[in-house]
C-alpha cells in the first residue's frame, strides 16, 4: 500500500483525459512513461511543429511542466506544483498555462518559472 494519495495508474488516466483537449489545441501526446519507485512518477512528453513539453507528475503530488522551443531549444516555460490530487483547480490552471505556452512559444521570450507549494 503507498503511503501517498495519488496512484501512479490515477496520473496515467489524468494525461490520457487531456487527449482531446491536446487534439483540440494541435497537440500530440507523443508517449507517457512510469517509473516504479518508492515515490512512483509518469512522465508525458508533447509535441507540435514549435514546441516540444513534459510533464512530469508524482504519486507525492509534484507536478513539473516545461516548454521548449524547437527553433532554439530555449526553456520558454518552467512551472513546478504541489497539488494535493488530480482534480485540484490548482493543477487545471497550470494545464492551461501550458496548453498556452505550447501553442505560443513565441509569445513571451521570458522564462515563466516558478516553485509553487
């Protein structure tokens, strides 16, 4: 039994539910990956013609999204969460920060970063 209140499978069905929004958005999902591990992680990697993106989210309720942009391999946005489950509205605002900045990496040469508990 883990001692966290996500499960690994509950993240996987998370990015799984986002397909036709990403669809929608000119998004592909390109592939999603789970590490089992004592703090278990999935990882789901994104693409379109000008942006490439991760989200990396943990069973401990971490979450870390990131853009890149193809032309120059510049971070265009870097964002990191403590949620406390998959429905926080919390997490659906940094979703859409990041559908943003996949979609318009050219939007904003400054880097949004930010550690948010």
């Amino acid at each position: 039994m883990s001692e966290y209140q996500i499960q690994l499978a509950d993240i996987v069905s998370w990015f799984h539910s986002k397909q036709q929004i990403l669809k929608d958005f000119g998004i592909t999902l390109a592939d999603i990956r789970e590490s089992h591990t004592a703090k278990s992680a999935a990882a789901a990697n994104f693409d379109t013609a000008h942006s490439i993106g991760q989200i990396v989210a943990w069973v401990s309720g971490e979450v870390d999204f990131e853009v890149l942009r193809v032309a120059d391999g510049k971070d265009v946005f870097l964002l990191h969460q403590k949620v406390p489950h998959l429905g926080s509205p919390t997490l659906e605002t940094a979703f859409e920060n990041f559908l943003q900045h996949m979609t318009h990496p050219d939007g904003d040469d400054d880097l949004h970063a930010s550690y948010e508990k």
